[in-house]
C-alpha cells in the first residue's frame, strides 16, 4: 500500500527549515519526524536561500497602480456624466417653462 503524500504550506516549510537552521536540529531527525526524503528538504533549503532576498524588497507597483488609475479614470467619466446630465435637466426645466407659457398663451390647460 503507497503512502498519502501530504503537501506542506509554505509557512511550515519554513518552520521546518528553522527547527535545523535556527535550533540546529539534525537533518536526519527532522526528515524522520515529518516522513520527508532529506532531498526534499535540502530542495526546499536551496529555494529559501534563493529566494530569501524577496523578503527584504519592496512590493512593486503593479495592480494596485493600476486599480488606482482605473478609479480616478472612472471617476473622471462619472463626473462628466453628471454635468451632462446637469445640463440636459437645465435647457429640459427652461424649455418646459417655455412651452408652459406657450400653451397658456394658446388656451390649453
């Protein structure tokens, strides 16, 4: 009968490589407590250090920016909406007052 394999989040892989790194726990002992082949955790100790520098990097600008764009853009729209609006209703009260008093003028009701 095969073994379930079990994936590890990235937060306990990190645990596990500090139970070595940090409390100097052997190699053997931590493979053996979570049933993990010792390639695998040198695999996962090889791609912590080469990726460890993300850690200290800024997060770029990306999808925030452009969410950021996207909402002053569609403000922008959105404003000019209303004016439009704002001046249809406008020449829409004066031509009803108009025509209000043209149709006094004419007898109607």
């Amino acid at each position: 009968m095969k073994k379930k394999r079990y994936n590890y989040q990235p937060e306990e892989k990190v645990a596990i490589l500090k139970r070595h790194l940090v409390d100097k726990i052997p190699v053997s002992d931590i493979c053996y407590q979570h049933n993990l082949q010792p390639t695998t955790f040198y695999r996962w100790q090889k791609e912590f250090f080469e990726n460890g520098a993300a850690a200290f990097q800024k997060p770029r600008k990306g999808k925030k920016d452009k969410k950021a764009e996207q909402i002053e853009r569609l403000e922008s729209k959105l404003q000019t909406k209303n004016e439009v609006l704002s001046e249809l209703m406008e020449e829409y009260i004066k031509l009803k007052k108009i025509l209000g008093n043209f149709n006094w003028c004419m007898g109607s009701p």
